[in-house]
C-alpha cells in the first residue's frame, strides 16, 4: 500500500448545492486515492449536507464523516486535525476545487524539497454565476516567479494566510500545539493560524507553487463566511483582538520586534478597515456604540507594532495619504499636523486656489500669507474625518485669493506646498531632512504653471481626444458653433420632469443666450412628452453619437442625479477627459450623512434647499468635503413648478390620503451599466411589505378616507415601482406611479401624505400639507439597511408631522391628519414655514445664476448680480 501523504480537513456546514462538484474534484485528482485521506466535519449542517457525505464515504473508503453540533469553522478543523494520520495537513473549503494535478503538484515539489516547511499554492477566482476561471486574486502577485521557494526575511510581501490553499507539517502543528482559535470570527481565522505556524518554523521559508491551483469560489449569492464577514461586529472587535494582536504581540516577545512581513500582512488586513470607512459601506454599520469603542481602543494597541516605514510605504492595497497618516497619527492620542499642504485646485473663474491639510486633537493656529500679509479663506471649513463612529482626524480646507503669492503658517511653521497628496514613499524622510521649505510656491497665473489642474476649454478638450474620428468630427465648425460652450441637463437617464428638465424649460424660456441642450434616453414616455412640447430639437440622445459630439464641446453637466452616468459615463471614459463641470441639482432634500456617498463626486455646486441641510454640507465639523463655494443655498428648481401647482389646490380640492414610501437598498439591487434597479423577488415576504400593505388594506383607515370623501393612493419609490402592478390592494386605492405623471399634481391633491423617510416630504410641506411619518424599522435604516447614516435632521424635533413605529398608531395619525381639516396642524405649520428661507418661484434663477457665476468668463460673462443678490418678492421687502 502507498504511503498515506496528505490530510484533507474539510469543515462542512450547509455547502449541499457545492458539494458535487467539490467530491468530483477530489475524485478526479491524478494523485493516486491513497495517497491522501478525506477529513469531513459536518458542524451541525441544517441541509442534506451530512447525507451526501455519509453516502460519498460509503462509496470511498478514504472518506471519513465526523458530524458534531455547530460550532464553527474553527472548532470543526480542530476535530477532523485530531483524526489526521498523514505527515502533511491541507483545510481545502467544500464549497471550493481543486484543479485536477493539484495534489500530484504538491506531492512532486515536496518530493524535489523535502526540507519544505510550508506550501502555499495558487488561488484562481471561479465565478459562481458562470463558472470561469479567472486569475484575479489580489495577492496572484506572490506567484509571478513560478514555482518557487520565498524566505519571507528578503521578500516581507509576501506573506501567506490561506488555509484552504496551504500545506503545513502535522509534526509541527502538534508539537506546537497549534489549532484554529475558535473566538476569531467571523475572519481571519486562517491568518492567525498561518501566522503562527511561520512564527514556530526554524527559518521563514513558503514555498508558492503557480502550477498548483485552487479553485476559489465567489459565491452569486454572496453567502460565504468571507463574503458575509464585514457585517459581522466580530470583525471589529475579536478579529483585532484575538487574531492581529495576538500574533503581534507574539512576534514581539519572541523575537523582540515583529518581522516586516507580519506587519506587511497586517497593513494589508487594516486596508479593508480604512476602505470600508471611507465608502461608508452599510455592512459597516456593524461598527457602531460599543464595537466602534473596542475597535478604537485595539487599533492603537495594534499600530504600536507597526514601523512607520512599514505603514508608509505599504503598496500591495491602496494606501493613500490619508490612510497613511490615519495609521500614523488616528489613535496616538497626540496633537498634530501635517507638515505640508497640498494645492487641490483652482478656480480660475473666481480666481481662488484651495489648499489642504490635515491635523489630529486641537485646531492649530493657522495663518493665510500674501507675502508679510495675513488674508481670509474666501471659502473654508473643518471636515471631520470619521471612522467607526469616532472622529479621528480632521481636514483643513481653504479656498484663497489667488492673485498673488500664497504661503500657510501652521503653529508658526512655513508648510511646504505640495501639488497633490503624496504616494507611498519615504517622502516623509526627505522633507525632514531638507529642512524648512521656502514660503511661496506656484506663482500666479497659477493655470500656466499648473495646468493640469485646470482645462481651458474646449480647444484643451480637443487636443486630449482619443478618438481621432470623433475628435475630427468634434472640430468641425459646424458641431462646434452647434454646441459651442453648451449647458448640458438631464435628471435620470431614462425618465426626467425633475429639476433637471424645469431647469431646461426655463433656461429655454427665459434665457436662450444660453446654449441649453437636454439629454434623455431617446424614446422614452418623457422623450416623446418633451418632443410633443416643442423641444424636439433641443434633445440629444443618451449614448448617441450626436450626444458623443456634444459632450465634446459643452462646458457644464447640470443633473438632478449624482452618479457615473451623468458625470462620469462610462461610454465617454476612453474618449474623453472629463473636462465639463459637473452641478448636482439634487432631487430632493438631504437628512442623512451622505458624505461618504458625495465626497467621491466631482461636483462643483452642490444645490440646497434649506439652512439645515446647507450646513450639513457646507459647515464645519461635517464630513462633507464641500465649502460654501460648492453649497449653494438656492432650492431645488423644481420647487418652482411644486409651488405653483400647490397653489392650484385650496383644502377644498384635496382629495387623496398619498401613501409614498422610499426604497431599501436591501429590496433592490442596481443593474449594471444602467440607472435601473431590480426589486428582490422575495420582496412580499419582507416586512416593509407586511407593514406598508397592512396600512394600505387598513379597514379602519379606508372606513376614515371614505366618510371625508377623499381617496387613498399608493405612490411607491421609483425603484419599487415594477412590483406595484403585482400587490394585492383594495381596489379603491389608487396605484400611482412617476412615469410620464405630473408628481407634483399628486402633492398639490393630497389631504394627507404618509411616508417612513423619503424627502418628498419636503415637497409637500413646502406647500403646507399635512405629513405622517411611518418608521416601523428605523434600527435597520439607520444601522446600515440604507446609504448614509443619520445625520442632521431629527424627524421628532424638525419633522412635518407626528412619528409613528407601530401599524396601529400610524393608522391613528392619519386619521387624526384628515380630521384637522386637510391643513397641518400649528406646531407643524411652523415648522414648515421655519424651514424654507424662499418660496418665492425663483429658484431657477438662483441656480442660473450660480452656475454663471461658477463659469465666469469660461462660458458667459460674469453678470453683474450673483445667486445670492436677488432680491425677495415685493411683499417681503421692508418698506423702510
């Protein structure tokens, strides 16, 4: 009989659909049957995982099933290890494969090397969906060499941590006492052990076979451990403390200071950390009260062995400015700042430049220089920089006369004066080195020096085209006095009557000195609509090749959405450089922190509606990254035409109960390439639906709407508007919907209007009509079922109406609502009117002119009034 070589450990739990293809894999290897032997823990599994391995192992006499209660990945491995009889462990994941030569690869390297301690080999990402192989892991760069021997003393990068693609020496492990800790969940559990098998080897050797693959699965249903993990508080808490500390601390006292690539490794795990955090992923929310507090009590007790050189030069993920001094300086309980300003950008219209640094504890005495004389930022504010529920650092951010020299004094120091953050290096060094910079850097005309800052237009537009036929096509006279400095509008891609299009009937109506063009899927309802209007030949087709031309030549985006469509496209992003500015209209009123979300946006005005949200953005100790240049406080244009419409309808005419609930990003998932989401099909069995229907099949509540002659209606989110068809509703409610409706008409009708948290609120208090809130799962829309967290605005303290949690007293609100008489209610009418600082049907021209302000001499002239000069209508100017 051949000598038994390898153990396969395989913890199983709930893997039933995967396990066919994994026990072909296995039967399938070229390495003789026995020679390896099959480990199966079941660990409680709850499908009919336990029976196909009971039956795998009744027809192959190397398969051994243990079964014991669920206790995790770890606790399994740790029982199957226990019955291992070959000199070599392998902990391959049943969901996983094996690529057919994988074991005989192995078997032969080690057979070539025996003085081997540690085999690592080479994971290839199979897509659950499709079933390709695709070599996308991020550490395939450990393999480049080929098959090789790595002493991780010359090479810190390249560390292993992989369980399931690994090989370790059961003499090692067992004299070691070495198992997985079963408290580090719900990841790095195989880091940890990995970490501490190199730590017990004699010399630091892996040995990284390329030819050897493992077949890694991405499961379509993201419901693998590694998958689910970032939601899990464990991950911010145990896996800090039980997984990277404990081997930092290990490595420390065995060997007096952690080997460089057990640092590398853990800078490598702290990138998650840092790029969660900075999306503002909802499965991060996990982070928050008590697990926020022991995160941020383990990372200083963690970067503690971490060289700053290690942190500073890191490479292998991104590891911007920020992250490097966030390792440096977040949680050192100092008072610090950078010893250098970066210049961001330049407004040339306004003739500003913005520089930016960045400080940990107290604010620093700072001073602005002409030369010998102190000036004031024209725009400025404090970001707060925050992590997991703690501010940790913030963000200085000056917008400055530009006409001459600019130097910054920070705490009576001259700060050096960079073009842009720096890449990870030992820049840190040269500066400390060199000495105290000299005062002034990038003399005016700033545009000249630094013109990769700035584009001047469309003849710089022109020289950066790729396409050398579109480029040709774009130039020609007839395009570019066509499209010459053009205004581009749109609101979504395929639908619009939003700010975007009132903004354009105006621009068309009121200013055709402005080159006004707008841009919608062609064919669609609101295409066909705006046709039928007259402005036929103003519209330009989403993806067109005319639509190519003119964003070519056109100076702004102006879009009632903020996404890659409408600022980035992805058509457009090998063609062109994004040259136009981009103005975000909005398309309703921010009450969450969306900073996370908008701070990635290019957006050069960012439109507001009220002083509250204003702030948000705009004021100091936010995380927004926009200033008062960019946050115009304006109201949405389509507040205009809301107004309007509301005046259309006295009480008498109010004749709906508008039930207008928003979506949940865990209801519907974006469909790629598109501005369209598709509704999860178990979307009836959630409890938004349970709830939302209840209230809409409420006896009590149709008995109330019908003895006061009104109507009850059902206004879903857009997103949600494909399943309205499919509910089952009293056939006295109305099934609204948005395409090629007059919305507004709806608002200006309703006697009462109930919703959980969408900002259409705003619309119809904006014209005084009574509001309901309806919060049934506010823990899980704040905790991370939805984009941002909760920001500024208190439904109880500044809402439009009572707040309700519970069906009954929902149900007891609204009819409370619309026996007041269809007008709200006082302490709610004041709030209302507290609100808007406008309504005035101007806010058109307030956005008009900001964004002419904006281009300055780029596009028009710079008008003699601003945005913020228009005077108020007559009636509220004092006669005095």
């Amino acid at each position: 009989m051949a000598e038994l070589r390898f153990s396969l450990v395989v913890a199983v739990y709930n893997v039933a659909p995967y396990l066919e293809e994994f026990i072909a894999s296995i039967e399938d290897q070229t390495l003789p049957g026995d020679q390896f032997e099959i480990i199966m823990v079941d660990d409680g599994s709850t499908d009919n995982s336990l029976q196909l391995l009971q039956d795998w192992a009744a027809r192959n006499q190397g398969v051994t099933v243990l079964h014991k209660e669920n206790g995790g990945q770890g606790s399994a491995r740790n029982l199957g290890m226990k019955h291992a009889r070959a000199p070599w462990l392998n902990f391959v994941d049943p969901d996983d494969r094996l690529d057919r030569n994988y074991l005989k690869i192995v078997a032969d390297f080690l057979d070539a090397n025996p003085a081997t301690e540690l085999v690592a080999t080479t994971r290839v990402m199979l897509n659950d969906r499709t079933g390709e192989l695709r070599d996308r892991h991020p550490l395939r760069i450990h393999f480049r060499d080929g098959d090789q021997m790595v002493d991780l003393r010359e090479r810190p990068e390249a560390f292993f941590g992989s369980a399931p693609a690994g090989f370790f020496k059961r003499e090692l492990v067992e004299a070691q006492g070495l198992e997985f800790d079963e408290r580090i969940r719900p990841n790095f559990e195989d880091g940890h052990f990995c970490v501490r098998y190199l730590l017990a080897c004699p010399e630091p050797f892996v040995a990284y076979l390329q030819s050897a693959r493992y077949e890694y699965r991405q499961r379509a249903d993201r419901s693998s451990s590694t998958q689910r993990s970032s939601g899990h508080p464990g991950r911010y808490t145990d896996v800090l403390e039980y997984g990277y500390l404990d081997v930092l601390q290990l490595a420390s006292q065995r060997y007096g200071r952690v080997p460089l690539w057990l640092q590398t490794y853990v800078m490598y795990e702290l990138a998650y950390y840092m790029k969660s955090a900075e999306k503002g992923a909802r499965t991060v929310m996990a982070a928050r009260g008590d697990v926020a507090s022991r995160f941020h009590e383990l990372m200083p007790r963690i970067m503690a062995h971490l060289e700053p050189a290690v942190t500073d030069s890191f490479q292998l993920k991104e590891n911007s400015s920020l992250w490097r001094d966030l390792y440096d300086h977040a949680w050192s309980n100092e008072n610090w700042h950078s010893d250098y300003a970066v210049v961001e950008a330049f407004d040339e219209p306004r003739n500003l430049v913005c520089i930016t640094y960045r400080f940990c504890g107290k604010r620093p005495q700072e001073e602005y220089l002409h030369g010998d004389v102190p000036i004031h930022p024209a725009h400025s504010k404090y970001r707060a920089i925050d992590m997991f529920d703690r501010v940790v650092m913030h963000e200085r951010i000056a917008w400055l006369d530009a006409s001459n020299p600019v130097a910054l004094r920070v705490e009576g120091e001259l700060l050096e004066l960079l073009p842009e953050w720096p890449e990870p290096s030992h820049t840190f060094t040269r500066r400390a080195v060199e000495g105290p910079p000299d005062p002034v850097i990038i003399p005016p005309p700033y545009s000249k020096r630094k013109d990769r800052f700035l584009h001047s237009g469309t003849a710089e537009v022109m020289r950066r085209l790729r396409d050398t036929g579109l480029r040709r096509e774009a130039r020609m006279p007839r395009n570019r006095n066509r499209f010459k400095d053009a205004w581009v509008l749109m609101d979504r891609v395929h639908d619009a009557d939003d700010s975007g299009e009132h903004l354009f009937r105006y621009l068309r109506e009121q200013r055709p000195d402005i080159n006004a063009w707008f841009v919608l899927e062609e064919g669609t309802p609101d295409w066909k609509r705006l046709e039928s209007d007259g402005f036929g030949d103003r519209m330009i087709g989403y993806h067109s090749h005319a639509w190519k031309i003119l964003m070519s030549n056109c100076v702004v985006v102006i879009s009632s959405h903020a996404g890659p469509p409408a600022y980035r496209p992805k058509k457009l992003r090998e063609l062109l450089d994004e040259h136009w500015k981009f103005v975000f209209l909005q398309h309703g009123v921010i009450k969450d922190d969306l900073s996370k979300v908008f701070n990635r946006m290019p957006i050069e005005i960012f439109v507001t509606s009220t002083p509250g949200e204003q702030e948000s953005i705009a004021g100091d100790e936010t995380g927004y990254r926009y200033t008062t240049r960019e946050a115009k406080l304006t109201e949405l244009p389509r507040f205009d035409l809301v107004l309007e419409k509301g005046l259309e309808y006295p009480p008498e005419r109010r004749d709906l109960v508008l039930i207008a609930p928003t979506w949940r990003a865990w209801l519907a998932k974006p469909e790629k390439g598109s501005s369209r989401y598709a509704v999860d099909r178990k979307f009836l069995e959630t409890d938004f639906a349970r709830n939302w229907l209840g209230l809409l099949n409420s006896q009590r509540l149709s008995e109330a709407v019908a003895d006061a002659g009104l109507k009850l209606a059902f206004l879903p989110h857009p997103v949600l508007q494909s399943v309205l068809a499919d509910l089952e509703l009293p056939d006295d409610v109305l099934r609204l919907g948005f395409e090629g409706q007059d919305v507004r008409s709806y608002f200006a009708r309703s006697a009462a209007f109930v919703t959980d948290f969408s900002s259409m609120a705003f619309n119809v208090a904006y014209i005084e009509r009574p509001v309901v809130y309806f919060q049934f799962d506010q823990a899980d829309y704040f905790g991370g079922g939805h984009f941002g967290k909760e920001g500024y605005y208190d439904y109880y303290e500044q809402g439009f109406g009572p707040v309700t949690d519970n069906l009954t007293d929902a149900e007891d609100a609204v009819i409370a609502a619309i026996k007041n008489g269809r007008t709200p209610l006082p302490e709610y009418l004041e709030r209302m009117q507290r609100t808007f600082p406008f309504r005035d049907g101007r806010a058109r021209e307030r956005v008009t002119l900001a964004i002419e302000e904006m281009l300055g001499s780029r596009g028009y002239p710079s008008r003699e009034r601003s945005y913020a000069t228009i005077p108020p209508p007559e009636s509220e100017i004092d006669p005095e």
